[in-house]
C-alpha cells in the first residue's frame, strides 16, 4: 500500500491545507484503488474564520477533477479545528509495466478576503509497482524429439524481457536469455534419454520475466516430447553353417545343413532390447541365438529376426540365403541277369557270369560332390562280400559291369551309390545257371528249373495249379485264391465257383456295385472260414472320402453292417459301441429294486437287489441278530446258470448306528437268499435297515 500526505500552511502557521492520499494494488486488473482526503485545519486557539460563501474549492487528481465549486459549504473556525472538504475513492490503471505515477492539485480560497485563505497545492504520487510476469504460451502441445517449438512470451511491457528454461527428468538447461517477444527452439534428441522405457516425456519450460535487471516472476508450460519415428532400435543378423558339411562343399544344401543365427541388436536414445524374435526354416525362436533344423526348402530361405525395445519399438533385418536342392544317391533301376562272357553282357541263363545293370542320379552340387559306386556280390550261403569299384563318368549314369559267377551258386548282388554325405544300397538276386532238373551231391535235394543248392523239393521255375501261377511268395499248399467277379453287383455274394473252404477272394466294389456296398471304390477282400455261408470276413480299402479301411463279417448267411476301421488321415479309430453286433452288445434289465446287466460275449451276468427292513435287533443265536426269515432277500434279478458268487452291505436309513451283516446270502442260482444284521448290544427299538445284495456269475 502506498501513501502520501500533500499540504500547505498560512504563512503564520496558523491555518493549513492538506490532502492525504493512500492506495491499495489490483494485481490482476493492474489498478490501484486510491483514498483521498482533502481538510482544512485551524491550528491555534486564537484562530478566528466564519464565512459562509466563498469558500472556493478545487481538486484535481490524476487529471480527473473531483471537486470544482465556488462555495464548498459554510466554515466556521473559533480557535482549533479542522473542516473535511472533500474525500472519496478513484480508481487508477497502471501503466503496462505495472507502475503508474499519479498528478495532484488543490486549490482552496477565501474569495471575500484572499488575504485569510488563498491555498494552491501540487504535486505526485508514486504508486506500488504491481508484477507483471509474462504470460507465455508454448505451441504445439507435443513435438517429437528433433522437432521444434515456439514460445511465445506474451510480454506486458516492451520493457520486460525473459530468460527461458527446460527440464525433463534428470536433464536440465537454459533454452534462451533477453527473449522479448518469442523463441523458437529446437528441442534436442538426447532428451529422449530421459524416458527410455516410453514413448514420451514431460517437458517443462520456465518463462521467466525480467524488467531491467529486476526479476518480476515465472511462467510455467509443459509440452510432451514423442520419441521420433527413427527411434528404432538397431539390429543385425549373421548366420552360418552348424552342421557337418563334407570338405569341398560350399553353401547351403537342402537336407543336410542347419543354420546358426545371431542377432545383435541395440537400443536407440537411452532404450534397451527387451525381445527377440527369429523366424526360419518354418519355425520361430523367442531368443537371440537359434539353431535350425536340417533346411527343408531349396532356393532362397529368408532369415528374419525382429527385436523389440523398451519403448515397445520394433526393428526386422531380412537375411537371404541360398540352399542348394539335393537328393541322397539313388538307383532307379538294378537289373542283374546271366551273360554269355565276360566281355558280352548278352543274356544266357546258363553262363558263368553275371552282367549287372544300373542307372541313378547323384546330385553334383555345383560338381563340388563326390560320385562314386562299387558292386558287391556273393553265393547265397557265403558271409563275406567281394567287392567291384565302378567308375561314374557324370552324376546321371547308366553303367554296367561283368562279374565271373559259379554256375552252381546263386548270387546276391549289391551296388551301393554313394557321394560326400553317404550312400544307399539297392539289391537284386541271381539264380544258379538254368537246369531243368538237378540233384544235389548228397543226393537229399532235387531242383526244377535251376541248380540244386540245398536239401529237398526246390522250385525255381512258375509253377501253376489249375491255370493259376503261385510264382513269388503265396504258399500254394495251404491256401486257394480265387479271383472272382471283378465287379459283382451285390456285395454280399461275388459269383463263386468250386469248393470255397479256406478261399481268399478277391473282387472290386464299383459304381456297378448296386447292393450291400461299403462306403467308397475300391478292392474287397474276402476271408472264406467255410465252404458254404459259414462264418465269412471282407476287408475293404476306399479310395478315401474320409473311411480308408472298412471291416464286416457274417454268420449263417447274414452280414453285419460296414464298419470303419481308418479314417483319411490312415490312423484314427473308428470301433464304437454302435458298431457292434447283437452278439457283442451288453443287455441291461431291472427296475429301481433290483437290475443286471449281462455281457453275450463273455457270458458274464451282475445282478444286484435292494431290500428294506424295519424292526428291533434282539439277542438270539449265537450272539445279537435278527431271524434269518424276517430279512429274505428274494430270488435274483435274473437266474444264473452256476451258483454266482454274492456278498452283501448293509445301512441303517433312520438312525446313525453300528450295524453289520453277520452271515452272507446263498448262493443259489434262483432261490431266496437271507441275511442276518448284528449289533454289539441289542437294540429294541425299531429302525429301518436297507440291505444291499450283489452276485457274480454266469448265465
């Protein structure tokens, strides 16, 4: 608050003028309301003053006239006093720096005699200098690191100036000094180091106000800071052979090699890697190291691993590499046949040599692989292998070779195809030179078609019963096949001809098949237990459509239905209980009282009763029991064949008491049972008991 006191005395000092002046500051409306009072003193007791008119007076304060008259009113003085002339309030603004100086006059005179009163007064005020701090605006309201902002300062005064400031987290620093009106600022990347596990922060900038030197207060603004769109964590990718590759053999190959990954990666402005993710070969890792399995894909495999950042910021680094197809070495035909020399591989079955025949492909590998084969051949009974090195002039061949062979022996042949990686054996067989008939040495074996090589009946030429060949591996001694109607119209009975004991036929189930048909085309196998209807089985395999294998069999004549035993995929089962014959079925019986269920297959019968009593226990034979006729447990359920196996349990429905059943129900087949309860003490009152009864056994 300030104040002032302006006055003026007679030139006797005994009268005087004074205007008391005193002010209080708006800050926020930058005026202040000013008090005046304005008096006219007698200041000894021999003052004399009593007029009436002509009391002129005047006031002007900061260039508003308050009071302005000719006569302020009637003044009389006899000795000391004072006459209050004027007071009230006026509102004064402040200048734009918040100071303000205000201008007073007065003038008070006695216009009927001067010489008593004729006053004039001025002079100045100095008001309180109110603050008057900037109000500065920052825009936008959000920048990405790197990007810029301006404030504006908004400054009261052309006088003021500003020094700004920013803080964000433990960074701090001064943006600019002697701001006047705005600032654009570039805010600096490295601030992003202060929220490393968010995308953004809280940037608090200081406008702070300066008049001269003096400072007059702060202003505060928050702008939030975005990490930038290239605040992306970095990453990179090796990778390399780890698995065993034969020396000579560059790049990848399909099969055989394993890619070992490494990731590095780091993170951007102040952030870590929190997450790695590599994806290859058909599978994913959560780590930063992952070994493949063997590549399964020729051609360009991808590598891409992705890393994820504490601000949830993702970084990818593709890496291609290249895989060489491969194929293990293989043998597309093995053909090995009697020759006439060892020069002419010309076909003899009964020459002392043996022309081996084979073309494959080995893959080349950029002619990086090794190509290499070798025959090997022995007599059927001989342990050990002799051995043939063949050269391959290209990695698609087509080679053969002679080897020197006993007349007498059979010979198993092996050509074994190999390359850097390993190799494969293919296998064929060569009879002995061709005879029609041959006896062994010990005269204890006899051949047909060949020469005899081990004791007993042999074989080596087709042999046919009935027009039908047993060539190859079906004992045509113990069992018939008959091939019948390839495509018969009921299912149930192929056309048959001759004795069907022991017979497997075969048929086709076709569109043709109009009857009794299984789901879906293809071969039926039929399994003939008996010559006439007697108990048969067919095996049937779908061209698909979701049942691959299908089973049935029939008894007297009468076929149960298809059931599935494969579905599509070749493996799921498919027997259910629906699926099975009434033979197979379990059979169930009873009511609330008493039931059993049997099973046809087994033969096996459960039956079961249950009985309620109510009466006392009393003392009688033997100990505490009731009488064996007071609890008849009554015939069975359902009769069994032998004496079943049966035992009991008992429960008291009414009271918690000991109770036990002291003697076990007959085993009769149909006949009433009986139970006995027992008790440690008698018990005279009446509860009611419910005894339950079981029994095992055939029916």
């Amino acid at each position: 608050m300030a104040s002032k006191t302006l006055e003026q005395y007679r030139s006797d000092r005994s009268y005087k003028v004074d205007l008391v002046l005193s002010s209080t500051a708006n800050v926020a409306g930058n005026y202040s309301d000013v008090r005046y009072v304005l008096t006219y003193r007698a200041l000894i007791s021999s003052c004399q003053y009593g007029f009436s008119y002509g009391n002129r007076t005047k006031l002007v304060i900061n260039g508003q006239t308050l009071v302005d008259t000719a006569n302020i009113g009637s003044i009389h003085f006899s000795g000391i006093g004072n006459k209050q002339l004027a007071s009230g309030n006026i509102r004064v603004y402040h200048d734009a720096d918040g100071s303000k100086s205000i201008s007073c006059s007065v003038i008070f005179q006695q216009t009927q005699n001067t010489g008593l009163a004729n006053y004039n007064i001025s002079g100045t005020m100095d008001l309180d200098t109110i603050p008057r701090t900037s109000m500065s605006t920052v825009s936008p309201a959000a920048v990405a690191a790197g990007g810029s902002i301006t404030i504006k300062t908004n400054r009261a005064s052309t006088a003021f100036t500003h020094t700004i400031t920013y803080a964000l987290g433990a960074a701090s620093g001064t943006v600019a000094t002697g701001v006047t009106d705005s600032y654009t600022w570039t805010v600096p990347k490295d601030l992003a180091r202060q929220f490393p596990n968010a995308d953004s922060g809280g940037l608090i900038l200081t406008c702070t106000t300066y008049s001269g030197g003096t400072k007059i207060g702060d202003c505060l603004m928050g702008v939030t800071v975005n990490a930038s769109s290239d605040m992306i964590p970095t990453c990179s990718v090796t990778v390399a052979e780890a698995a065993s590759i034969p020396s000579g053999i560059t790049g990848y190959v399909r099969g055989k090699s394993r890619l070992r990954i490494t990731v590095s990666a780091s993170g951007s402005y102040g952030s870590t890697i929190k997450g790695y993710s590599i994806k290859a070969n058909g599978a994913s890792y959560n780590s930063s190291t992952a070994t493949t399995d063997y590549l399964t894909t020729a051609g360009t495999n991808s590598v891409v691993a992705t890393v994820t950042d504490s601000r949830g910021k993702t970084a990818s680094k593709t890496v291609n590499v290249t895989v060489t197809d491969y194929t293990a070495p293989s043998c597309r035909t093995v053909t090995a046949y009697r020759c006439n020399s060892a020069t002419d591989g010309t076909a003899y079955d009964k020459g002392a040599y043996i022309c081996v025949s084979f073309a494959g492909a080995i893959t080349a590998l950029g002619n990086k692989n090794t190509k290499a084969c070798t025959v090997y051949y022995k007599t059927l009974t001989a342990t050990s292998w002799t051995s043939k090195a063949i050269t391959l002039s290209d990695y698609a061949f087509a080679a053969s070779t002679i080897i020197s062979a006993d007349t007498g022996s059979g010979y198993n042949i092996r050509v074994n195809v190999r390359d850097s990686f390993g190799g494969s054996d293919y296998y064929t067989d060569v009879g002995t030179a061709y005879n029609l008939f041959s006896f062994r040495l010990n005269n204890r074996g006899i051949t047909w078609g060949g020469v005899a090589e081990r004791d007993g009946f042999d074989i080596k030429m087709p042999l046919y019963i009935n027009g039908q060949t047993l060539d190859g591996n079906v004992d045509g001694f113990s069992t018939k096949l008959k091939t019948q109607e390839a495509r018969p119209a009921d299912g149930n009975r192929p056309t048959a001809s001759g004795d069907r004991l022991g017979t497997i036929e075969y048929f086709m189930a076709t569109s043709s098949m109009t009857e009794n048909k299984p789901y879906g085309d293809g071969p039926i196998v039929q399994l003939n237990w008996d010559g006439t209807n007697g108990f048969d089985s067919q095996i049937h395999v779908a061209n698909g459509n979701g049942k691959r294998m299908q089973y049935r069999s029939q008894a007297s004549g009468e076929w149960n239905p298809w059931i599935t035993l494969l579905d599509d995929n070749n493996y799921k089962s498919f027997c259910t209980l629906a699926n099975l014959g009434a033979a197979q079925k379990p059979v169930k019986g009873g009511d609330s009282m008493s039931g059993y269920i049997r099973y046809p297959d087994t033969g096996i019968q459960i039956t079961w009763k249950r009985v309620t009593w109510t009466g006392p226990i009393t003392s009688a034979w033997g100990g505490v029991f009731e009488t064996a006729s007071a609890i008849s447990l009554g015939n069975w359920a359902a009769a069994f064949k032998d004496a079943p196996a049966s035992f009991l349990g008992v429960d008291c429905a009414t009271q918690n008491t000991d109770v036990w059943v002291s003697r076990y129900a007959r085993s009769e087949k149909t006949t009433a049972g009986s139970a006995y309860l027992q008790r440690g003490s008698a018990l005279s009152t009446s509860y009611q008991y419910i005894v339950y009864a079981f029994a095992v056994g055939t029916y």
